[in-house]
C-alpha cells in the first residue's frame, strides 16, 4: 500500500466516528501499553543495537517513559474529553456557553534517532487519546528500533488507524506531500524548517520539538560536586545525544576551575577510568556524527576526555576549557558527548549574552541565591528547564514540554499533549424560549441603547 492509500483509508477511517468514543479511546491505549510490555525485551535489544544503549538505560529513559505517559492518558482521557462549560456574556442571554475539545483528525507524527521509541510512542498516546488517526514515522537511523515499532504496531492497531511508514527521505518527502490534519515533528531546526514549509501549503498545523544549544549557568553560589554530578549524568546520558542536554557550561570565573575538577571527578565516578570500557556507556549513532564531533574536539582545550574509538563509534565524555564564542564547538548544537566550558564575571553579562543568541529548548541553572533564581527564570526566555539539575523537566507528563523560537513551537507530554492533538471548539447553545430583539435591525436607539451600553460594558 504506497502512502497515499494510506492517508485516504485512514481519513475515510476517521470520518466514520469511530475513534471518538472515549472507550474506544482507552481500549486502544491499554493495546499500546501490553504491547509495550510484551516487547520490552525487543525494545531494549533493538536500542542496544542502534545506540549501544543498556538495558537499564533503555527502561529509564524510554520504555518506563512510555508506559507513564500511557498510564497518564488511561487515567485523564475521559475528564480532557468532556466539555467544558464557560461564562457566558449577559448580552448573549439565554444560553449556555461550552468548549469541546475535537481531534483533528489524521495525524502525522515524525520522531527522531537519539530516543526513538520514546519520542514514536509518546507522542502517539496523545494523539490516541486525543481520539486521532495516526501515521507515524520513525528515524531510519535507528533501523532495529524502527523494525520493533513497526511489528508492535502493526501487531496492536489496524493501518487505517495507525500506520507504520519506514525508510528515509524519499518516505519523508511524500509523507510531506499529503495533507495531514496535524504535524508533529521531533527533530533538527534544518529539517523542521522544511517540515513547516510543507505544512504551509496546506494550511496544516504544525507542533515542532526542535534542538538549540541549551546552557548550563553554575554562579559563585552553587554546590559544586552535586552540580557536577548533575550535570555528568545530564551531559553525557545517550552519549550527549539528548535533546534537552546541557549544550554548554557558563561559569562564574571564580568557581570555573573548581567546577572542571569537580566533573572531572564525577565522570570517573560514574564512568570509571576508561569510559569506552564501561558497558553502560553508549555509542555515536552513526560515522557521519561520530567524524563531525571529532571536528568539534580541540586537544589544545581539552581537559578532560578526548579519547575515540573508531571501531565502535564512541567518544569519552570530553570537558573543553578555556572557551570562547568563536570556537568551531560554539557554532553549532552540539548533540556529542563534548562539554565546553565558558566564563562570566557579573551575572548581568548573562542576560546580555543569551539575548544575543536564538532562545533554546532548555536552560539550567545551578544557584543558592533565590533571588537570582526567581529573575534569571523571569527574564530568560527558553522552552523549559531546570534550577539545580538538568534533563528532569521533560520527565513528567504533569507539565507540557516544548521550545520556543528557534527550538520549537507546540508542547505536548499529559495535559499539554492532548490538547496539543485536539481543536477546541467555542460553542454557544442558544436557547429558544426567548429572544432578546436589540440586536435585529431597525435598531430602536430610544428603546435599546441604554440597555446595549449595559449588557456590553
């Protein structure tokens, strides 16, 4: 069946109404949530296979991801779906005024390599339970994975209601070429801007989860060894290749020398002395990232790390020191387990740096003055983030996670996510028992003006 049939079968599908029931709704992602526990074992082989990911990795940040955000959506589905009474004006007297949340109909949801099963699937329960039909369509870099959520799915859903479409950019092309009802990309700032280009000639909504170079600011304040043990885990989880990872590191100069010892201390902590020896430790998805991050590396600003290993596509967790704005590490997102380190003197100069810079998906900040804390988060514009940890927000269905600007537009995870899938629609029942005649021409100005002033004040 090429892609077109696809998208044709799944509006037709859509249009009987069968997706629209709550029970429906449910039943479907109880089929998704046994799926997925049946195939944990496949999940986190194909992981391994794709990203050298372990088994306790694949659980934390995919698999037990994906069964909270379905467990959310089992549990919330039926109050997000009800109407939602509001004010109604005095003018509009009588009547009662509701909002409906709608789904949108066909869907098409496209999800990166670096989390691929947690960026398919959650995403899909939103728009499950949103009560939408969905084509999905999963990385081709990470192929054992892709294989896994096409079996799963084709197991639990027929096409016309969810579809798995494979390959690589000649599948993404023609998916771009349909009319969807709602897009929802994961994925690079360049490839979302051609999404959004597409989406445009359609008119199509379109929710974009993009990257940016997210920095880590650590002040004079801060507690150095938890800070730094924070930021190793956040840093190098899935080899740098997150997201939402610290991009960079700005220090307060004072500290920046005691801070560099302090991760130094906390990689051997958590890695051991030769990380690309440790089991646990993943590796670069593919040889054009892993050449691309070995051009990042300066050895003349390495402090710690550095090593490679051609063989198996992996690069220690690596501190650059001694950094500035002009080196070929500060001119793009990062997405590798390379960590720069930059200095400030006065606080201020952070506010003046990052307005200069495109707003990005995530900021942390390590601090113990709540002051600071509380106006750094007012003033600072990013998407979401953390104050004394890093990578955590996204972890949690009970607040939406999305960019703004430049790393994104839209949110989803619990809440957000089904909104995020659904149109709400304003509604007024008018009732016919009586009809207030001021607003019918000819207008009585005698009789009615004083009252108009009064009901629209």
């Amino acid at each position: 069946m090429n892609i077109h049939e696809i998208v044709e079968n799944q509006r037709r599908f859509f249009h009987t109404g069968a997706t629209l029931p709550v029970p429906f709704r449910l039943q479907m992602l109880r089929k998704l949530r046994d799926a997925v526990d049946r195939y944990e074992a496949q999940i986190s082989e194909a992981l391994a296979a794709d990203l050298g990911k372990s088994s306790y990795e694949s659980f934390m940040c995919e698999t037990g991801l994906v069964r909270g955000e379905i467990s959310y959506m089992l549990r919330h589905t039926g109050r997000l779906a009800r109407e939602r009474t509001v004010h109604t004006p005095l003018a509009q007297f009588a009547a009662r005024s509701f909002q409906q949340p709608s789904p949108y109909g066909t869907t098409l949801i496209m999800s990166p390599w670096n989390y691929p099963l947690l960026l398919t699937l959650d995403p899909l329960a939103d728009a499950i339970a949103a009560g939408n039909t969905a084509v999905v369509k999963p990385s081709a870099y990470a192929p054992a994975t892709s294989a896994v959520i096409a079996k799963l799915l084709g197991e639990c859903f027929p096409q016309e209601y969810v579809a798995v479409v494979t390959g690589g950019r000649q599948e993404n092309a023609a998916l771009l070429e349909e009319k969807f009802d709602l897009v929802f990309f994961t994925g690079s700032q360049a490839v979302g801007r051609e999404v959004l280009r597409h989406t445009a000639e359609h008119l199509t909504p379109a929710v974009l989860e993009l990257g940016g170079k997210s920095p880590c600011i650590v002040d004079e304040t801060a507690k150095l060894p938890l800070a730094a043990r924070r930021i190793v885990f956040g840093k190098y989880l899935n080899c740098g290749q997150t997201c939402v990872a610290p991009d960079y590191v700005l220090c307060h100069s004072s500290v920046k020398d005691r801070l560099v010892e302090a991760l130094r201390a906390e990689i051997r902590r958590q890695y051991g002395e030769n990380p690309l020896q440790n089991p646990d430790y993943g590796r670069i998805v593919n040889e054009k990232h892993f050449q691309r991050l070995l051009g990042l590396l300066d050895p003349a600003k390495t402090a710690i790390g550095g090593q490679s290993s051609p063989g198996t596509l992996q690069i220690a967790p690596t501190v650059l020191d001694r950094i500035t704005d002009s080196d070929p590490v500060m001119q793009e997102e990062i997405f590798g387990p390379i960590l720069p380190v930059l200095t400030f003197d006065r606080f201020e100069e952070i506010y003046e740096d990052l307005d200069g810079r495109p707003k990005p998906l995530a900021l942390y900040l390590f601090s113990e003055n709540r002051p600071r804390v509380r106006e750094a988060m007012s003033r600072l514009r990013f998407g979401g983030g953390c104050v004394n940890d890093v990578v955590i927000h996204l972890a949690t269905s009970a607040m939406g996670f999305g960019g703004v600007g430049e790393s994104g537009m839209g949110a989803y995870h619990g809440k957000e996510g089904f909104e995020a899938f659904s149109h709400r629609k304003s509604i007024v029942d008018k009732k016919t028992w009586m009809d207030l005649p001021m607003r019918y021409q000819p207008y009585q100005r005698a009789l009615y003006e004083k009252l108009l002033h009064f009901f629209l004040r």
